[in-house]
C-alpha cells in the first residue's frame, strides 16, 4: 500500500526539531562516555588476541590496567598506542601481557601529543 500521506510540512518540521531536542542528551551522553565493552571492541580491533592462563582475555586484562592507570574517559586508544611507541613494539597482546604483569604503565596524552 503507498500513497501521500498529505501532512503539513511545517508540523513535520516542528516534530523533527522537537525529536532532535528530546534526543540530543542521550546523544550527548554517548559522545562524552563509553563502556568497557566498547574498549574492549577498540582492543580487539587493534590486535589483542588470546587470553592469560586463567582464561582470562587479554583485551580484559589491558582495559583494567589503562582503567587503573588513567580511567577510561577518553578511552584506551591514545594511552595504548602511546604506551606502544614508548615500548618500541607494534604487538599490542605484548603490550596487554606486560600490563598484566605491571611492567608498563598508561599515560592519557592531550593536545599535539595525543595526536
């Protein structure tokens, strides 16, 4: 079944604007926070494989020594990746291994030096 639906184009306007008002906190709130397991995800993404030998996953491990280290607020891309260069290596399940065992540490950069 189609047809027009003959609505007034101003009152759509009007409920637009009004949708986008009633949505923009939860936008706002998802731009300004994430969760562990979207970090996570971002870990995997990056390269972490496998898990400790208590079967715990290397990417969980990594989250909870950047989350110690520097909290999650801005993520755990710039504090891993940074931590990669001051280590000279390019594998991050190395990487979430020497957290684990507490031989790296995270910094969260800002400005030029997150980019």
């Amino acid at each position: 079944m189609t047809g027009k639906l003959d609505l007034d184009p101003v009152l759509v306007a009007r409920a637009r604007e009004l949708a986008r008002r009633a949505g923009q906190p939860v936008v706002d709130l998802a731009r300004s926070h994430t969760t562990v397991s979207v970090e996570r995800a971002v870990l995997r993404l990056a390269g972490v494989t496998g898990a400790d030998p208590d079967g715990i996953p290397w990417v969980n491990r990594l989250v909870d020594a950047v989350a110690a280290d520097v909290g999650l607020g801005h993520g755990v891309a710039v504090p891993v990746f940074d931590a990669l260069v001051r280590e000279g290596s390019t594998d991050v399940t190395l990487l979430a291994q020497k957290a684990a065992a507490g031989s790296v540490r995270f910094t969260q950069r800002s400005g030029r030096a997150a980019t």
